[in-house]
C-alpha cells in the first residue's frame, strides 16, 4: 500500500452542492446584470422606424412619463399599475439631445490595460 487517498467520487453529496451551489451563483449574477442592464438604461434602444421611445421620466417606482416618436409626430403616454394612458400629442416636437456615443465593453477594457500597463 503506498498510502494515497482515493479521490472523491464526482457524485459524492459534497461535489452536488458545490455544483447546485456554483450553477445558482451563475444564475444569480445573470439575473443581477440584467437588473443592472435595465436600471442604468443600458440596454439598446427600443424601437423601428415607424414607433420608438424616445425619452422616459420615472415618477416613482411603477410609475412614468415616456416620449413617444410616431412617424413624424410625438406623443406623451403614461405608463404606470392601471396600464397605459395617453396623456396628449405634441404640436411641436421636442429636439432631444443626442446621447454621448456608446463605445463597445473590448474598447473600453483595452484602454484601461493599456493604461495599467497591463495590456498588449
């Protein structure tokens, strides 16, 4: 005998709940970005040619103002728990300013090792 351990079995009880454990932290973390993603708008923009939403206001948790772009012509809804209400149409559309472009995660993730030093 030499005095070596066997190794564990890949269906012991302690490797299942190590495995349910990792498989439920992975789930967690996509759910958590996805909140993320939502809450900081990150998402892209919603919308084709002919609908689009152009800008939204939160007035409270369930509750919010979004400017929609109709064809040529805009409206204000209100979106909240009792549904959709059309507060009115615009006479004269609203100029929105345009965002500061999105530049892509690889992008930003190259910048900053380069900066660190790190980076090819």
């Amino acid at each position: 005998m030499t005095g070596l351990a066997q190794p564990a079995s890949p269906l012991s009880v302690g490797s299942l709940t190590q495995l349910t454990l990792s498989l439920l932290a992975i789930v967690a973390l996509i759910l958590a970005i996805s909140w993320a993603l939502k809450r900081l708008k990150l998402t892209p923009a919603r919308g084709s040619g002919g609908i689009a939403v152009l800008d939204e206001l939160n007035l409270g948790p369930r509750d919010r103002i979004v400017l929609l772009r109709v064809g040529e012509s805009q409206v204000l809804i209100g979106v909240g728990a009792a549904g959709l209400v059309s507060l009115t149409p615009l006479a004269t559309p609203i100029e929105i300013k345009a965002a500061a472009p999105v530049v892509p995660f690889a992008e930003r993730l190259k910048d900053m090792m380069k900066r660190s030093g790190g980076g090819a």
